[in-house]
C-alpha cells in the first residue's frame, strides 16, 4: 500500500536536528552559524470550529516547482517541512472528514544563517452530510 505523502529518510533526518538555533555577531566579530535546520514552512493544523489539533491525524506537502516535501509531525497541532530551503510554496493538507486546504504564495526567504521560516495556520472545516 503507498502512502500519499510518503517520509522520506532525509526528513526524519533533518527532523532530528531541528532546533531553534540562530546566528550571533557583533559589529567587530565575523557572524558565526549554528549547524541546526530550520524548518522553513511550519503549519499549524486545527479545527476551524473547536480549535481541536488536527496535524497527528492530518497529512500534508509543500510544493516549490517540482521540489514536493511531505509535512513532518513535530507537535499534536504542527507540522513542518522544507528544512533550510528557500523559495514559493503551495501548502496543502488533507484529512478524512474534513475539506482541504490549501495555500498559495508562501514565500520562505533566505536569512544569514537560515531561512527566515513562514508559519501557515490551517483551519479545516469539517465536511457536512
């Protein structure tokens, strides 16, 4: 059976060093980078009614071109994906019961050290009989 959004071993990688590591410089040191990743594209994943987390039951990918990367659980009510790449995302994130969402346009830039991240709230409706 194929999974819909498969998780690539690369990403539960990256997974594993996520953290939220930065960059420090003074004006007469040379800026010194931390070796973490940062996920560019967070998504906070709920019941538009309840408020209820949805992202452990929930599945997802961004899509930047042909670059697809599945959303990774990281919390009951988040999910991340595009470990320190920059670019123009569509979001998408599905779950049985509930309509689909999707965004468009989410623009994760480039920063000293790492991307500067994006977080997306998706608030799924549920689907009425």
């Amino acid at each position: 059976m194929t999974r819909p959004f498969p998780i690539r071993p690369s990403a539960l990688l990256l997974a594993a060093l996520f953290t939220l590591g930065a960059c420090s410089s003074s004006p007469t040191a040379p800026i010194v980078c931390d070796a973490s990743a940062r996920a560019g594209i967070t998504v906070t994943i709920k019941d538009a009614e309840t408020l209820v987390p949805l992202a452990a039951t929930a599945r997802g990918v961004v899509r930047d071109g042909a670059y697809v990367d599945s959303l990774m659980l990281v919390a009951p009510d988040t999910r991340v994906a595009a470990f320190e790449r920059a670019g123009t995302y569509s979001v998408e994130v599905r779950l049985t019961g509930y309509q689909n969402f999707t965004a468009s346009g989410v623009r994760v830039t480039a920063g000293t050290c790492h991307v500067n991240a994006v977080v997306v709230p998706a608030l799924l409706l549920k689907l009425r009989s």
